[in-house]
C-alpha cells in the first residue's frame, strides 16, 4: 500500500473527460480482438506503483509472466494515475497502454460506462473462469457496473481495528470491542483529559481522522448505496442514519467536534512515523492492512492488536465483516492486441501463485478466494485478520457509479455537517443528499 491509493480527489474527476468511440471489445472472433497472443508480440502495461518495493513487486510479476509466455514482450510504465491514462487513451497510438491498472475502484463505473475498458466477461467466460468463484464477493462487486466487467481485482484492502493493547490493559478491558455500543463504551474508558486537551484519546472520530470516512464507517453496518432503479437509497436504507446518528453521538461523547478538531490538527502525519496510534496518542484507529507494518516499523511502546471493526448492534451477528477496496486492472478499448493483453491481466489476477507473490511482496490482501487460502502466504499472524474479512462474503464495499465516487463526496458533506453540529435533521439531508446524488448522476448520464 502506498500513499497513491489515498489520492483520491483528482481521481473523482480523472474520467469525466472519456468520450471514446470504442465498442467493448471481447475476446470473441467477431469482436475486434484478432491479435494471435500465440505470436511474437509486445504490449504496454501502465501501473500507478511507485514505491521501490511496489515496483519491484510488480516487475517480478511480470517476470514471471513473460517467462511463462515468452512470445508476449511487456513495456511496463509506472507511476500512472487515472488522469494520465485517460490522456493516453484517449490519444491512442502505439504508446498508449494496453493493460491498465488502477488504484481507484470509484472509477469503474465510468471505466464501464464509457467503455474505455473492454468487457472481460467474454474472456473469462472463453477460459472458463467463474468470477464468483474465483474472486471474494466484495471484490466481485466493485470490478463491474450494469452488467459490464471492465475490470478484474488486481489485489485488495481490508479495513479492520488496530488497538492498542497495553492501553486496553490499563482500562481494564479484555477484549476488543465486536458492537458500535462496546466501541463507544471502550472509546469513552480509554479517553484520558488533560486540561483542554487529551493525554490520550481512545479514538479519533472526526471524519478527517485519517480512516474515519462515511463509507469506511458503514462497513460496519449492510448499507445499500442505490436502488433497483439506480436512485440514491441513503434515504431510505436506515443503515446511513444510524451510522451518522452512531458517529456523532461518538464526537460529542469524546469532548464534541471543536475540541476533538482542535486536537486532532495537532497530531501528526497519516503517512509518517508520528501517526497518533504510533505514539500511543489515540488507543484505537480504524485503518487498513498496511498499517500493520508501518507501525510496527516504528517500534511501538506498546503491544499492536487486530481486530475485526465493531459492527452495528443489530448487525451483530455478522461481527467479522469489514470494508473491502483494491486494485484493478484492465484492457484499454484502444488496443489492438486485446487477446495478448488478457493473458497478462488473466496471469496477474487469477494465477494463485502470482497473486501471492505480488500480495506477499507489497503486504496488500490477496484478491482470490484459492490466494487467500495459500500456505506460500508470508504474513504476521496478527495480518490474518485481514485475510479474514476479505474472504467473509458478508463484507462490503462502496458500489461503482456513472460518474465515479461523486456520490461518496456528497454523502461526506452531510456527514462533515452533521458531525459539526450545522445540520441537525440526519432525516431531511440524507432526503436533500439523495436528490443532489440523483441529479449529479442523471447529469453524467
């Protein structure tokens, strides 16, 4: 996991500008995907890795491929974001990628609905691979929108509980929390004042606490983003205002939105060795995989736990779940040589051993169901966890849209209001949310 996955506010709007006249394009005679992938012949691969031990996780993936297929030469561009790649699609030309991977799954509705992607159900289809049982349920649902599957998971993120153990021991308490009403009681009896402040606070709910975003939060509810029809439910699915109601009822419990603000801009850098849970100055953090081995390279003070986020209370017997995102990939509608790019999207994607070797090499979630099952996984037992809750077909993730993650950046707003205290009627703006949602996404249509 690298800091790129969390850049996410140029991506909402990296593929508005798509106006391709590609049609999707499938690995069927008649389909526009003629190249002979048995020949000699070179393709592109552009990736959004940048990290020295990414990239070299990524090259030895592709190593193996062109070792398995030696006929099929790959040109690998790295460091590329959405934006970038959408320039070159829609430039074409024997430079533009062939193979794309993307760190932003909000994207796949536009991916899909543009087909600047090509439908990869006919190429799994003439392989014989079954998606539902290859790839875990979550993983399966952001890779395809309105019965397009532009792309495939190309690894994956789990969202759990880290805590701090020692603090718990303090607090006398036992175990991680497993509801939204053990969270809050555990959040309050690890909170400690001093003067205006915190010595430590038990959790940092804010929404720009790192990690602590709308749709990080409701996986641990069953929210249903849209309808049949495709309309915004967040007013209708009860989910969205317990949620809201659960998160700010937490802020005011722990000292209110401007002392806990006021706080929280005085901690340190999501990215950086004085991360607040690093330091002990927040005792639990809801965050990913890869948080595990960013604090323990820190050395800790304290004794790192893992665990599942709480679920709602009446969600309680689905306590395991979580929120599940990743990496895509996917074939670009302007390749010529379609049938020789799915073989490596096929290899990085469905073949056990490359997945694991990728997942173990960068430290990210393996994205198959026979991947998360592999004794050839190297990982802290603590980092099964993670495992766990990408395998548990009850976790969720935030579904693709038309016009990408727009609708998530409208559910925030609310969310940043309410938790200010500016709008008090939860009911009457997810109603307000819904519309401005509906309206955006009729809009890109």
């Amino acid at each position: 996991m690298s800091g790129n996955r969390r850049k996410t506010a140029a991506a909402l709007a990296a593929t508005a500008a798509i106006s391709l006249f590609a049609s999707a394009c499938t690995g069927q005679s008649n389909s526009g995907a003629s190249d002979d992938a048995s020949k000699d012949t070179t393709i592109n691969f552009w990736h959004g890795w940048s990290a020295p031990s990414e990239v070299a996780g990524i090259q030895a993936t592709v190593d193996a491929f062109t070792k398995a297929h030696p006929n099929i030469h790959v040109k690998v561009v790295g460091n590329m974001t959405d934006d970038k790649i959408n320039q070159a699609l829609r430039a074409g030309g024997s430079k533009a990628p062939d193979v794309v991977s993307s760190f932003t799954t909000n994207n796949v509705g536009k991916f899909c609905s543009s087909k600047a992607f090509v439908d990869l159900n006919p190429f799994l289809k003439k392989d014989g691979i079954d998606p539902d049982k290859t790839f875990p349920k979550a993983m399966n649902e952001y890779t395809q929108f309105d019965g397009v599957r532009c792309t495939v998971p190309l690894l994956g993120d789990a969202y759990g509980l880290y805590y701090n153990k020692d603090a718990f021991k303090a607090a006398g308490i036992t175990a991680p929390p497993k509801t939204w009403s053990e969270f809050a009681e555990d959040a309050k009896k690890l909170t400690k004042t001093k003067g205006d402040s915190y010595e430590q606070l038990g959790f940092m709910p804010n929404y720009h606490g790192y990690e602590s975003t709308a749709e990080h939060y409701l996986g641990s509810w069953n929210p249903k983003y849209f309808d049949a029809d495709g309309k915004s439910n967040i007013a209708k699915d009860p989910a969205f205002a317990a949620m809201l109601t659960a998160q700010k009822k937490l802020v005011d419990d722990l000292g209110g939105y401007a002392k806990l603000e006021k706080y929280r801009t005085a901690l340190g850098d999501e990215w950086g060795a004085k991360h607040p849970f690093h330091t002990g100055q927040v005792a639990m953090q809801l965050d990913g995989e890869w948080r595990l081995g960013m604090a323990e390279e820190t050395k800790p003070k304290f004794e790192i736990g893992v665990a599942p986020m709480p679920v709602a209370d009446d969600e309680a017997d689905t306590y395991g779940k979580g929120y599940l995102t990743g990496t895509i990939a996917g074939i670009a509608a302007t390749s010529k040589k379609q049938n020789a790019a799915w073989e490596l999207v096929k290899f990085m994607t469905t073949d056990t051993d490359a997945v694991v070797d990728f997942a173990n090499a960068i430290h990210n979630v393996p994205s198959t169901l026979e991947a998360l099952k592999s004794p050839r996984l190297k990982y802290d037992p603590r980092f099964k966890t993670f495992l766990d809750i990408a395998a548990n077909p009850e976790s969720t993730t935030t579904p693709p849209s038309v016009n990408g993650g727009a609708y998530l950046v409208s559910l925030q707003n609310l969310g940043f209001d309410i938790e200010k205290g500016k709008r008090t009627d939860i009911k009457a703006g997810l109603e307000k949310t819904a519309e401005e949602i509906d309206a955006a996404i009729a809009q890109a249509k």
